[in-house]
C-alpha cells in the first residue's frame, strides 16, 4: 500500500521570530510523502527573507494580503494535493522529526489521526500538556466541554474537509473540525505528543469574541440548550484547574 500524501500548510503574517522554527520542524521530518504549503499575508517584517532561504524546499509559496486567519488557510486548502491536511502556523512545531512518520504507522487508512499537544510560552519554554486532555476515543461529541485536539495535532483527509467559514474570525477552526469528525468513519488515537503549540495567538488576544464564537459554534453542533449546560461544566472546571495551577493551559 502507497504511502498517503500529507499536505502541510502553514499561515503566518509578520513573524520573522517564528515561522525558521515551524518550518525547520516540517522540513525536518523522515516521512517523504509531505507537500509544504506556505500561505504568508504579505508580510514587511523580514518573515519571507527567511521563508525564501528554504524556498527550493517549499511546494508552494503565496504571499499577498488576505481577510484573516482562515481566508489564509482556504488558500492553501485550495492548493493542497495531498491525501491529508495538517495545519502547522507559525511559532508552533510538528513535535519530532519522526512525528509524521510514526502518525501514519500507528494503523493505517484512518479518516481523521489525532495526538496530544504541549505548550509553550513566548521564551519556548514548555508549560506541559493541554488542559483539556485529548479523548481516548474521538467523536464529534467530545468537543461539547472545549475543544480537545488542537488544530495542530489533528491530520485529516481531505477528501472530508470543506472550506472554514468566513463567518467566524477566531474560531472556525473548531467548526471545521466537527464538520470533518460528523463525516469520518475512522479516528485513530496515536497516543502520543505530536505537536508543539505556541501560547497566545489571536484567540487569546481577542479572548472575549473567540469565546462568543465557540458559544454560537457549539449551539449549531450540539444544540442551544445542552450547550448551556456543558458551559457551566467548561467553567467549573476552568476554576478548578486554575487553583490548582493558576494558570489555563488552553
């Protein structure tokens, strides 16, 4: 059996501190099968100067202005060729070199491969696993108390996504992740780190207004009522973690 084609694309604007380190962790990987996309805003900061070193290494390069965060990313699904998506952004990592290879080897012919994430701050100093613990087993349901794959640790087919929806600014990223899980037929847990993530990208900075999101988000998929109550459980269980270890780990 061929090994399937990972389509990686990463989205940065102005981040020349961080997109060396995310596409080193890409281009680094033993898996051969891999597309590299890089979808850049336009940036004015010396990010593409740095893009350009490894352009020989790079599938496919598009730098002009964009209308956000998943207007970028509809770009590069758009090019993408491969069998599955990742999104790698920049200032995060594929975990270790050998991730992606050890992804597609934990069983084969999966919907959706998912894994564990770490944090990090702005010094890349580790802040540990998630709160929100991956899901032994995944469904669509999982999310209804936060979401727990992050968009980094999450490889899906491409033949399940749909384009993010335009609609949401900060949060499409969860329901483009439900869409594709509704339709999966396989999930596979690889049980192991496969991501590094970055601590406080633009949902954190414009906290109040990803969280109305997620609410309408998780009021489509799971329903007005039930979503009240599971956010009375999301908020009792914030409160707990943040007096065990003041601080969220989201």
């Amino acid at each position: 059996m061929p090994q399937p084609k990972l389509t990686v694309i990463t989205i940065v604007f102005n981040n020349a501190s961080g997109i060396e380190r995310t596409m080193l962790s890409v281009l680094g990987q033993t898996y051969p099968s891999i597309e590299y996309i890089i979808i850049d805003g336009g940036s004015t900061d010396g990010t593409l100067e740095i893009v350009e070193k490894y352009k020989a290494r790079v599938h496919k390069l598009v730098s002009e202005k964009d209308k956000g965060i998943y207007d970028a990313m509809n770009k590069g699904l758009v090019l993408a060729e491969g069998d599955y998506i990742l999104f790698m952004n920049s200032g995060d990592e594929v975990y270790a070199p050998d991730t992606v290879e050890k992804v597609f080897a934990s069983e084969p012919d999966a919907d959706i491969y998912y894994g564990e994430t770490e944090m990090y701050d702005e010094n890349w100093q580790s802040l540990g696993r998630r709160r929100h613990k991956t899901p032994e087993n995944f469904t669509w349901r999982d999310f209804r108390y936060g979401m727990s794959i992050s968009h980094q640790a999450i490889y899906i087919r491409k033949s399940l996504t749909e384009p993010y929806d335009l609609v949401y600014k900060l949060s499409a990223d969860i329901d483009w992740i439900l869409k594709a899980a509704k339709k999966a037929r396989r999930i596979v847990n690889t049980k192991m780190y496969v991501a590094k993530y970055l601590v406080g990208g633009m949902s954190k900075k414009r906290h109040r207004q990803s969280l109305v999101e997620r609410f309408h988000i998780f009021s489509k998929h799971y329903g007005l009522i039930p979503n009240l109550f599971n956010h009375a459980v999301i908020a009792a269980k914030l409160a707990l973690y943040y007096v065990k270890h003041r601080r969220t780990n989201d």
